[in-house]
C-alpha cells in the first residue's frame, strides 16, 4: 500500500476560486473499530462527489482577493440554525437570519458571507451557531490562504520543488511539500443524543455532565484509519488522509487545526519542528528574523491553528541514503 502511494506535494482541497457553495448535511463517520456515528458536515458541489465532509471542504484561496461563500442549510428543523464565522477574516454577511455571532441560515435557506483575506496563513472555518453542538457534530474546516507569489522560488531559503511554494511572504517560510492535519475529538453520547432527537421538532438537548471523548480523530479518522489514501471508499464522507511522505532532506510544512474543544499535543518524530506562526501570523523578530522556536511537540490549541517546518533526512541513523539537502525528484 506504501509504495503505491503517491507523494503529494500539496494538500488536497478546493482552489482555483474565489466562490464556494457549501451545504450543511447529514452523514455517517466510521471508526477504526467498526463503529459508526452520526455527523454533520459542509459539503460542497466540486469536491467528495458532493458529499458532506468531515472535516469539511478544504478552501484553498489567494490573500487581497474577495472570497464568496454561500451556505444552504438541509439539516432538519430539529437541527438549527446554521451558520460559518471565520476568525482572522472581516467579514460581510447577507441574507438569513440574525444569529448571536453571525447571520445564520434557517432550514432550507440560505445566507452569503464575503471577505477579502489579507493575511496568508492557516485558519479554520466553523459554524457559529450552537457550538457546543454543532462544532461536535462535524460543521467546521481548514481555510488556507496563500500569498499571491507563493509559488516564486526566487526569495527561497531552499530548492523548492514542483508543488512547493511559500506559507508567507518570507524566504523561511518555504517548503517542497505541505501536510494539512485537523485534529479533532468525539463524545459518543452527544452524537448519539443528536440522532435521536433530530426527526423531532427541536431544539436538541445536549447530555447533561462533563464533556468525555472517546475518540481522538486526525483529519476526521481515527488511527490506523488516518493511513489509508485520500478518498478510500470506506470512509465516503471522511476524505482525507493523512499518511505524511517526503524525500530526505525536504522542507516540510506541518499546518495543525485544533479543530476540537480539547488540546492536542502534535509530535513529530525524527526532528523537531520549526514554528513559523499561530493563527495566521508569523513569529519573527523586530529585524523580521525567524523568531519560532524548536519544539519537540506542537501543542494543539481549540480553535487555533499552528504552522511549521519539518526536516528529516536520516542522518547519523544509517538512513541518509540521498544525502542531506540533496534534490530527489518526485518518484524515486
């Protein structure tokens, strides 16, 4: 399976536009021990068959120019409101209805929200009604933003191959290859009070007491699930992978989403990592020198997200077979 796999160079998602239609949908998440729970997810026309998503659609766009999303709500009536905030981003909302932190979409509706992204980095996009149920049900994503001349190679730090590019306008923010991994959580009592409830007239009851997760998810599988390729068609609605791959010596970029409400200690083995920014904005001096420390473990914050740089190349393990800083190119 290995080694039919491909060395993806970019993260999978939808780019190449500045509009997006996304619906709130039902689907079925499967776990690594055969269960199955209930999610609700955006899913959006040109990517996953249409299908919902979990995490959702990745939106792939380009910083200083406008992004359109139109949001259709099909969940049930017991369901909600729906809604998407995007934090870090102005946004301008139209149509729907007043929501307490953003218009929202009644059953069968729709509202619109536009904003002009001027910083490039990694977000995330959730829904901003009902939190504490929805975000668990499955309504959020990875937004990233790319700065308009991230595929010129000229102001690298590196060699930068077919595929790589820059996080920021910054020659230590380039990379050869870019791993997006969401990391998430699920307390199987609220999905399954969510069900229950959810052909009633509303609105659904949460489970009294403490928030307990039972699973730990990256990228929407829980392991050894989050091996398998992307789109396997065991897990129709979680469509992402990620089986990270890379050629000794490659610069990594490592984007982490605290999707969750729970902390996640991301770690790397082999090498530390270098972090270049949180929430969207790079960690330099005031002379605008890298300022990121080297970390063992990336600690995954709820709601925030952290970017990175990965190096290994197996050196003084008897694994350094290209050399390190050598350019092997895409196959070998």
């Amino acid at each position: 399976l290995l080694c039919a796999t491909m060395v993806h160079a970019q993260i999978e998602g939808i780019s190449g536009t500045t509009s997006f239609n996304l619906t709130a949908t039902t689907g079925n998440v499967v776990t690594s021990d055969g269960d199955s729970f209930q999610f609700w997810g955006y899913a959006e026309p040109t990517f996953n068959n249409g299908a919902m998503c979990y995490p959702g659609p990745t939106l792939i766009v380009t910083a200083g120019q406008e992004v359109t999303v139109t949001l259709t709500n099909n969940l049930p009536v017991a369901a909600g409101n729906v809604s998407i905030v995007f934090p870090g981003q102005d946004v301008t909302a139209t149509g729907g209805v007043p929501g307490d932190l953003v218009q929202e979409a009644q059953t069968g509706n729709t509202v619109t929200y536009m904003f002009t992204p001027q910083v490039p980095g990694t977000y995330q996009y959730h829904s901003g009604s009902q939190p504490d149920l929805q975000v668990e049900m499955g309504l959020f994503g990875a937004l990233i933003v790319r700065p308009p001349n991230h595929t010129e190679t000229g102001a690298c730090s590196s060699a930068v191959i077919d595929g790589g590019g820059k996080a920021y306008d910054h020659p230590d923010a380039c990379y050869d290859r870019e791993y997006l991994y969401v990391l998430s959580e699920i307390d199987v009592e609220i999905h399954q009070a969510a069900e229950a409830q959810l052909g009633g007239p509303g609105p659904i009851v949460l489970p009294a007491g403490a928030y307990v997760s039972e699973y730990w998810l990256m990228n929407g599988r829980a392991g050894p699930d989050s091996m398998a390729p992307d789109g396997t068609a065991t897990m129709p609605y979680q469509p992402y992978g990620s089986l990270t791959r890379m050629h000794p010596g490659e610069r990594l970029l490592v984007r982490v989403v605290g999707a969750g409400r729970e902390m996640h200690p991301f770690h790397t083995h082999g090498n530390h990592v270098r972090l270049l920014a949180r929430d969207g904005r790079m960690l330099l001096t005031d002379t605008d020198a890298l300022a990121g420390p080297l970390l063992f473990t990336i600690p995954s914050l709820p709601g925030g997200t952290a970017d990175a740089v990965f190096q290994w190349t197996g050196k003084d393990l008897g694994w350094d077979i290209y050399e390190a800083g050598s350019t092997v190119p895409d196959g070998a």
